[in-house]
C-alpha cells in the first residue's frame, strides 16, 4: 500500500511519462484539443482510475435537458463517429461518475491498467493516445453541425 504522498508522486511520474510519450509521436499535451472544444457542455478526457483506462467525449451540464440535447445531437451523427472510432466505442447517455454526478459519454475502455504497476503504463500510453486521435478526429469532423444543433 502506498501513502497518499507516495500515490500523487506517482501519479505525477505517470502523466509526466505519457508527455514524454506523446511528444515523442508527434502531439503535445497542449495540442490535444481536451477542454478546447468550443462546445461548452463538452471535454475530451484522459481517465485512469479503479476501473481502468478511458478515452472519453464527456458531456456535462447543470441542466439534463441541456446535457441530454448535446448528447443527441452527437448521436445524430452516430454513425459518421463510429466510421472513424470503431465498434469498441461505447455511447452511454447516462454514465453515472460514482460518488459525483450524471453525465453522457462516449468513450473506450481498457480494464486491467493500473496506475500504480508502471508495468501497465506503456500499453496505457499507447491506449490514450491512438483511442484519443480517433475521437479527436470524430468529434472535429462532427463539431460544426453538432455545435449549431445543439
């Protein structure tokens, strides 16, 4: 068991190890779009937690019908994303984070990673980046119509 301390420390090696990754190929942290999507409601996310790796669109709002409305402008378009993102993309229009709050997602999951067995953080790298630019990719093929529908 690590201590709080030791855990942040090695959280903090983790995705300072997954910025040296993403240089290395070409992207840095900064130029993935993440926060920057100019959809208010909605993120792309890097999550690792219990239940292992996920790349996810997440959209958020204090208002369901707000949340509920831009998750289905998204999935107007479900199968120009699922083109480019493929099968292993799950659509979830109520995703419950335990312990916080609703949201809806789609996402990509890879179970059995943990951040604590740096064994697992190559193929956690690789994960978050390939999955990320395929989302990236479909959510920016899709922002303009689903911005003005939404």
């Amino acid at each position: 068991m690590y201590t709080k301390e030791e855990a942040k420390a090695i959280k903090l090696q983790f995705w300072d190890g997954f910025k040296r990754y993403s240089k290395k190929r070409g992207r840095k942290m900064t130029s993935w779009v993440l926060k920057g999507t100019q959809i208010k409601e909605v993120q792309l996310k890097f999550d690792l937690n219990k239940e292992g790796a996920f790349v996810m669109l997440q959209v958020d709002s204090k208002l369901d019908t707000r949340r509920l409305s831009v998750f289905e402008s998204f999935e107007k378009y479900k199968s120009v994303i699922n083109e480019t993102c493929g099968s292993e993309l799950i659509w979830d229009k109520h995703y419950f984070i335990r312990g916080f709050k609703e949201v809806s997602v789609l996402y990509y999951h890879l179970e059995g990673i943990s951040i604590l067995n740096q064994n697992d953080w190559d193929k956690c790298y690789g994960f978050f980046f390939n999955q990320m630019l395929l989302l990236e990719e479909a959510f920016l093929d899709v922002k303009e119509v689903v911005m003005h529908r939404a």
